[in-house]
C-alpha cells in the first residue's frame, strides 16, 4: 500500500515540475489566457487521471486490469516522453544560445521536431504499429535432420498475452490470416498466452482455433500462464484457473507440452516436438524438467520449445538438443534495427533476446513475439511472426 501511495506522490510530482519547466519554456507563445486556461485544463485532467487510476485500477483483480494500466501507461509515454525530450533539448539549445544566438534558434527547433516526431513514433506503435507484424525468415541447415523434413516450415508464435488486448483488437484476425497464408506444416506457441488468468483466452479461442498447420499446433507455458502475478482468494481458486486455462488451450486447438514430448512421422522418419514448463533464472518460477521432458528421445532430432531463452545456456546445451524456441524478452518491446545492427535495452538482461543464436551445432530462436505487456505497442522492433525453414543442404 506504501509503495503505491508512493508511485502516486511520485507520479504527480513528475508531472507538475514537467508541465512547470515547459510552461517556463513556451510562456511566450501562450499570450492569451484562453490558452493558458487549455495549458491548465491539459495539466489538471492528467493529475486527476492518476488519481482515477491510484484509487480504481488496484482494486480491479481480473483480466481487465491489465487492459487499464496499459492503456493508461500509455497514455503518459505519449504525452509525457515528448516533452521531457523538449525540455531537455530546449536547455541545451540555451545554453548554446550563451554563445551563439543562431545556435539557440537552431536546437529550440531541433527540440520541437524530436519532440514531434517521438509523439508520432510513440502515437504509431500503440495504434497500427502494434499489429503490423513482420514477417521475419530464418532457413537453418542441420546435418542430421531427417531427409523427409528437409524444407519443413515452422510457425514460431510466442506472448500473445491477450488480457492486454482490448474486446475489438483487429491484432488477433490479422495474425491468424497472415499465419495460415504461409501454410506452416508445424505451429508452435512458446509461452505466455495470458497475463494471469484463463479467462483472457476464453473471447479469442474460436479465433485462435482457426490456426492450421498440417502437423499440428504445440504450446508451452510461460511464466505468466501460472497466474502468479495476482492474489487468489484460496490456492483451489488459482488451481482452477490452472485447469481452466488447460481447458481453454485445447480448444483453441493446442496440445500441451509440460515436461513432454511428441513425435512428428513424415514419410518413414521421425522428429520430436519436446517441451518443458517455464524455467527462468529468480524470481521467475523453474518448473521445466528438461530430463523428462526428453526421456528416450536422446539422440534423436528433437525441437525443445521453453519460454525463458535462460534456460538455454543454463541447461539446454548440456543436452544434444539441436534445435531451441524461445520468448519470453518482448525485445523488451522496444528497439531500433538497421541492416544487421541491432540494439535494445533487452540485451543489458539477456545474452539472447531476438534472433538465431548458436553454440557449434545447436540453434536458439528468440522471437521478440506478438503481444504486447505494460506498454501498449511495440516502439520501432515490430511484433513477429518467426518463420523457420528446416533444411539438411549444408554447405
């Protein structure tokens, strides 16, 4: 309850000094009091925004939750980001005016483009930008793939995290017709389906169900998909929402992997789809038994799908596991990708976060995902829809 009297104060007070260090700095063009009452009224209903959200959305424990605060995250990061920027770039532009008059001129109007720009960029993500999914093709070769899987196509999905979603989000249709125009033979889902509780997937279940692949479609659970981030009123009741959530996916039209494996037949040969329960390194919960979940498959070609890339380097390798799929980094929902450099402040956390890893012959995929949590958008790396093509033409 501390701390969230705390982030209120706190929220409050960021937003007073910023609206007072930009009324400072644009107190010259707000020469009617008419705009002065607008600049005012602006500042007000975001104090009484906050304050809204410190009394009502702590105490809404359902999926709708997620919905709330996100939109409400957002909403502060549009308005709030650009003019820090502003700000920012304004003093620097004053204090280069301490030299050279022209040099002032110049960086007020550099402040006022980023400050614009980075109001679009941020208006674009949590609008269109969030569903425009990029496809992204990765062709990767193993030796000892079976010749029947040769050019074998696979559907990576991870961190829908459809309580996040709002009812009309158009994201989920979109997704399943951009999906099934590939004609993947395998979709395979690598965690985090909801933010907590199973109710999240019950709406999108009849659109979720229209996935098709010609193997089948696999899942694991992520850390999420445990409800772990809320207070149950007895542990029957989150055991419940654990069942129901079970429930929900096979209707949705996905066998459950938890510490198991299934084989793939394709013309006399075999892969092996395995997949284990979340495992993270602390606080995130390591529920995954590799051992199981591999048990008298060793040695053949197996594809391990586990929510936390961690796991990987922690266990994985140790294993003669060709093929790893991973999420569970978001990219940290942000990022900037040009040509092959690549940065995101994912990578400060993870040594795997987005992309094709590998350690001699064995390959992690991470997928940055297609959900979104916390933020309400995807701020320059776009959601993902991982293609991988299997090939055994080694070069």
């Amino acid at each position: 309850m501390r701390s969230n009297i705390l982030i209120y104060l706190v929220g409050i007070l960021f937003i007073v000094l910023t609206d007072t260090f930009l009324f400072i700095q644009i107190r010259k063009f707000l020469r009617k009091k008419r705009a002065i009452l607008f600049y005012l009224i602006h500042s007000l209903l975001f104090i009484l925004g906050l304050t809204l959200y410190h009394f009502t959305v702590p105490r809404l424990k359902g999926p709708e939750s997620y919905y709330w605060i996100g939109l409400a995250i957002g909403i502060l990061f549009l308005f709030y980001a650009p003019k820090v920027i502003f700000i920012l770039l304004n003093i620097l532009a004053s204090i280069g005016g301490l030299l050279n008059r022209k040099i002032q001129k110049i960086g007020r109007k550099i402040a006022t483009v980023c400050a614009l720009s980075l109001f679009l960029i941020l208006l674009y993500s949590m609008t269109w930008g969030r569903y425009n999914f990029k496809m992204t093709t990765r062709e990767i070769c193993f030796t000892n793939l079976p010749e029947a899987f040769h050019s074998f196509k696979i559907v990576q999905l991870t961190d829908l995290h459809l309580g996040s979603l709002p009812s009309h989000y158009p994201g989920i249709s979109r997704l399943v017709k951009e999906v099934n125009a590939l004609h993947p033979d395998l979709i395979l889902f690598t965690g985090d389906m909801v933010n907590n509780f199973a109710s999240e997937l019950a709406p999108w279940t009849g659109e979720l169900s229209k996935l098709k692949a010609k193997y089948g479609k696999f899942a694991v659970t992520g850390n999420h998909d445990y409800g772990s981030y809320t207070r149950w009123s007895s542990p029957e009741e989150q055991k419940q929402n654990g069942i129901d959530f079970f429930r929900n996916m096979e209707a949705a039209g996905f066998t459950m992997l938890n510490n198991t494996h299934r084989a793939i037949p394709l013309k006399g040969d075999t892969i092996y789809i395995a997949g284990v329960e979340n495992w993270g390194n602390p606080p995130f919960p390591q529920y995954g038994r590799l051992k199981e979940a591999i048990a008298g498959i060793q040695g053949q070609f197996i594809i391990l799908l586990s929510h936390d890339p961690s796991h990987w380097r922690a266990q994985v390798l140790d294993e003669p596991i060709p093929l790893t799929l991973s999420g569970h980094t978001h990219a940290m929902q942000m990022g900037i990708k040009i040509g092959k450099y690549e940065w995101s402040p994912a990578q400060y956390i993870y040594p795997e976060y987005d992309g094709l890893y590998q350690n001699q012959n064995q390959y992690l995929n991470v997928s940055r995902g297609q959900g979104y949590l916390g933020f309400p958008g995807r701020i320059g790396l776009r959601p993902e829809i991982t293609v991988l093509i299997l090939t055994n033409n080694c070069k």
